[in-house]
C-alpha cells in the first residue's frame, strides 16, 4: 500500500483509498475480461465494443459512436472500415448532411454480437452474485451520477 504526502498540509493520502485510482483498477479488471471474451471470438477488444455498442444504439454517426465508447473518432473510423469490410456494418449517408454517416450492424453483425452479448450479461451476473442485486444496481446507479456530473460526452 503506498502511501503519498501532501507537503503543504502533511495529509496522506493511500492510494488504495483514492477513488479514480480505484476506478481505473476496476476498469482495468473489467478490459482484461473484455479481451479475454475477444480473443475467444477471434475480434479486438474494440470491435467487440463496436458490436455491443451498436445492438443498442442503431444508426449513430461516427462521432457518437466514438463518444459512446470512449476512443478518438480516427481511430474508430479504421475499426469500422475494417468491420464494414467484415460485412458486420453497414454505412448510410445522412440526408441531411451528406458529409455524416449512420452506422449500423448488418445482420451478419447481429449475429456476431450475440454472444458478445451473451458474455456480457455472465459478467454483469457474477458481479450481481459477487455483491448482490441492491448492491450492484446502487454502485451502477452511483457511477452514472459520476458520469452525468462529470459530463462524459455519450453516457448517461
């Protein structure tokens, strides 16, 4: 456990008590699982949040999708070439900006995702078993209060 000193007041801090230390670890457990579930499905962890993104999320642009899964918008833009090229998207121009692009999963996409979906929803239980019902659902309805304060563009 390691300790830090603020000079100006001598207070400690340790680090396993400060919460965006903690909340990065978590994310990090939770990226692990996600690549593992990945790896299994032969995609990246990125395209997997494609998918899992989208099941719920029909006909966003580009830079909502980029904002709902938290990745710079050039870099989704050679992911979802790639899964378009994979026959798991599909693009639609916007009628009233042609410049904007709908994203969409195709059927062979839905497909895909369904047992993304389905390693999800086993993640999203163990949690539920590991802390129970009320408690799962407290720190989800906790973290999107730090979310919507915050103003994380997408969620919420």
């Amino acid at each position: 456990m390691e300790k830090i000193t603020q000079e100006s007041n001598n207070e400690t801090l340790i680090i396993d008590e400060f919460l965006p230390y903690l909340l990065a670890q978590a994310s990090n457990l939770v990226s692990r699982q996600i690549d593992e579930i990945a790896a299994a499905e032969r995609m990246s962890r990125n395209e997997c949040k494609v998918l899992l993104t989208l099941i719920d999320n029909e006909g966003v642009s580009l830079n909502e999708l980029a904002d709902l899964m938290i990745i710079k918008q050039p870099t989704l833009s050679r992911i979802v070439e790639t899964m378009v090229d994979a026959g798991w998207l599909d693009r639609t121009v916007v009628a009233r900006d042609r410049r904007s692009v709908n994203i969409r999963l195709t059927r062979s996409g839905i497909k895909k995702a369904q047992p993304l979906l389905l390693h999800a929803r086993k993640m999203d239980d163990l949690l539920k078993e590991d802390f129970g019902s009320a408690y799962s659902k407290e720190l989800k309805k906790l973290l999107l209060q730090l979310i919507k304060k915050n103003n994380i563009p997408g969620i919420g």
